[in-house]
C-alpha cells in the first residue's frame, strides 16, 4: 500500500430483490409490489398472453414482507413487516413469492461485474458489497458511475453507491440518495452531510440504543458527537460509550476483509399455521426433510463439510430451543444431515406446537474430501 488517502466503497442494490422480479414482471413497474408470500401467490399465465396477480388483501397467514419496492414503501410497507398489517396498509399491491435462486444468480452477476473493476471486495451479502478502491487511478465520481454502469449493463439492475475514507461512512453515504444514487464525502463534510442525520443511520446503533439516546435527548449524530463522554459511559458502558463517540465523529478504522471463511449455513422456516409434531407429523416431515436438503445444496454451492449439526425450533409461547450434534466425520449430503439433525429432535420434548424449524450446519470445513457416509440410527420424529 502507498501514502494514499483511504477510498472505501459501499454498493448496496436497489431494492433487489424486487427489483429482481420486476426483471421476470416488467409490466409490474411503478406499481406497489411486495415479496414474502408462498408458492401458491405465483403469477397466473393465461391463454390470451396476460398474467395475473395476487393481491396483498386476500393474503392470510404468518409471513412477512421479506422486501417492498419503492412504490410500496411510499405506502409504509417495509421489510420484516408481517403481511397481514402490509395488507391493511396497502390491500391493492401485488404480492409475489421470494425466489432465492433468482437472487443468488443476479448476485453472482453483480460481483462478477463489479470484481472485473475493482477486485478488492468485502462480500456483505447478496445485495452489498464493500469495496477498497484506494489504490485505483482516476476520479472517484467517474470510477464510481464506471462501477453502477457495469452492474446495470450486466444485470440490468440499478445500485447505489456511497465512497468515503472508511466503511462506516460509505455505508451511511450510499443510502442518502437511493435509488440509483452516487454519493462522495470527504472527512471535511461530515459536519453539515452527517451530523445532521439521525443517529438510526449508523450500522451498529439499532432500535433500543436509539431509543435510549433519544430519552437523554441526542437524536442526530452531530449531538451524539458533541455528548459529553461520562453521560454516555453512564449509560452505555465505557466499551460502547467510546464506540458512539468514535463513530459519531466518523472514525473507523477497519480494513475491507477480502476473503472469510464461513462460520455456519443454515436454513429455517416459519410455519403459516403452528404444527404440533404429532398431528402434523407428515407435513413436518416434508419440511425437515426439505430444509435438509437445502442445507446440503448450499454446503456444496460453498464446497464446504460440516462437522456439526443442529436444530431450532420456536414455539407457539415463543420460547426458542437449539440444539447440534458433533459428528465422528464431516458431512454434506441431505441424508446424513437429515439424520444428525434427527438425533438432535430427538433431545427436545414437542410438546407444544411449532411455530419456527430451522437446521443448522457449523464446523465447516473445505470439500476437499468426499462426504461421509456415516451411519447413524434413523429415527423418524417428524
């Protein structure tokens, strides 16, 4: 590395997942569309050509709103809302199911694209990337737009980018002129372009600590900057209260981490109606049996092994239960998963009715080997 002045970017796609289906349903722009619904809310083909939809209205169940586009924001839709009180906000949107593999695929594209410019990425997610353009030639505004062209012309998808000294502030800057936005900060603009924000817009300071700052009358980040340190540490702890301040004045450090290694993969579900392991034994064991062979199938997208594996199951009371099992070797296949995570069902009463079941594999290691065929005792609970 040279002398050069830090030039971090964050790349955060518009809506994407949205926007991903908005690329399958052209017809469907600038209207109000929600995604979170299940198999049976996919579009209807006719004979004459035209497609129809469902709607948000007729929707009854448990889900929530896994993405919105702009249209049904403006009407307070948002993320993780339940679809049931989305419904009651806007009846008239569409509603379409998630499709994962539509968004793992244009997730791919874009870092694809984006990697041929600017190589050094921190992968975030599917939707984000951070990326360390520091030792790159040229204007920042023009190698920025270079970037959002070559994602669009790729995908067809719009993103918007934030470029400043580290990562804390590009994350903030890439979200103040959604969508399809570009936004530079240097350190001597945060005054007037980050201090007057509310202080909700730093990654790391979520709804309690937000509300725990407004009650002591700091709303914007420019008051949090000027608070005096023992308030803080008062009510904070000294560790976070010298985190608020640091960020408040714009100050990270951290370096963009071009690789990592995964800790765990899993996959969960929530039922639209609780399930009780008795009566509905045959519909739980289609959605063990399904949440275990997508787990297989995204260890061998990662090529990785799984030396344990484990379960979560969330209650109708809300009282959430895990477990995991270590095994004598890795594994990868659906069966041996299916059977680990079998094992552990095994150590948990079901009582109650389930709301959540997920499956979790951890202890990853590279597929280097192929996977074990251990035999572990079947037991069918579900």
């Amino acid at each position: 590395m040279t002398g050069r002045l830090r030039r971090i970017a964050h790349l955060d796609m518009d809506a994407f997942y949205a926007s991903v289906e908005l690329l399958k349903y052209p017809e469907l722009r600038g209207q109000p569309v929600v995604i979170g619904g299940r198999r049976v809310h996919q579009p209807t083909d006719h004979a004459d050509g035209t497609r129809s939809y469902a709607r948000l209205r007729d929707y009854a169940g448990r889900g929530v709103v896994t993405t919105s586009t702009y249209e049904a924001r403006a009407l307070g839709v948002f993320s993780a809302m339940g679809l049931m009180k989305a419904a009651q906000m806007a009846p008239e949107a569409i509603l379409l199911p998630a499709d994962f593999d539509s968004y793992r695929y244009y997730s791919r594209l874009f870092k694809q694209a984006v990697s041929q410019i600017a190589p050094l990425i921190e992968d975030r997610g599917i939707d984000e990337i951070y990326l360390d353009l520091t030792e790159h030639d040229g204007d920042s505004r023009q190698l920025a737009q270079q970037i959002k062209d070559a994602v669009r012309d790729t995908t067809g998808l719009s993103c918007s980018i934030g470029v400043a000294p580290n990562k804390l502030l590009a994350k903030i800057c890439s979200d103040l002129e959604k969508p399809d936005g570009l936004t530079l900060l240097a350190c001597d603009d945060i005054p007037h372009r980050i201090w007057p924000l509310a202080v909700r817009k730093v990654n790391g300071i979520g709804p309690k600590a937000t509300e725990k700052l407004s009650a002591l009358g700091i709303a914007t980040i420019g008051e949090l900057a000027a608070a005096a340190p023992d308030l803080l540490q008062t009510h904070f702890g000294s560790t976070y209260a010298a985190w608020l301040q640091r960020v408040a004045r714009g100050i990270d450090e951290r370096p963009v981490v071009t690789s990592s290694e995964p800790k765990s993969v899993s996959r969960e579900t929530t039922f639209e109606r609780d399930l009780h392991a008795r009566h509905d034994r045959e519909a739980l064991s289609v959605i063990f049996t399904d949440l275990c062979t997508r787990l297989a199938q995204d260890l061998e997208r990662k090529q990785y092994l799984a030396k344990t594996i484990g379960i979560k199951l969330r209650f109708t009371d809300f009282h959430t239960v895990t477990r995991d099992l270590s095994l004598p070797v890795p594994v990868g296949d659906a069966q041996a998963i299916r059977r680990a995570a079998g094992e552990c069902l095994r150590r948990v009463p079901l009582d109650l009715r389930l709301r959540l079941l997920g499956v979790k594999a951890s202890a990853l290691t590279p597929r280097n080997t192929p996977a074990s065929t251990q035999s572990y005792t079947q037991h069918n609970l579900f």
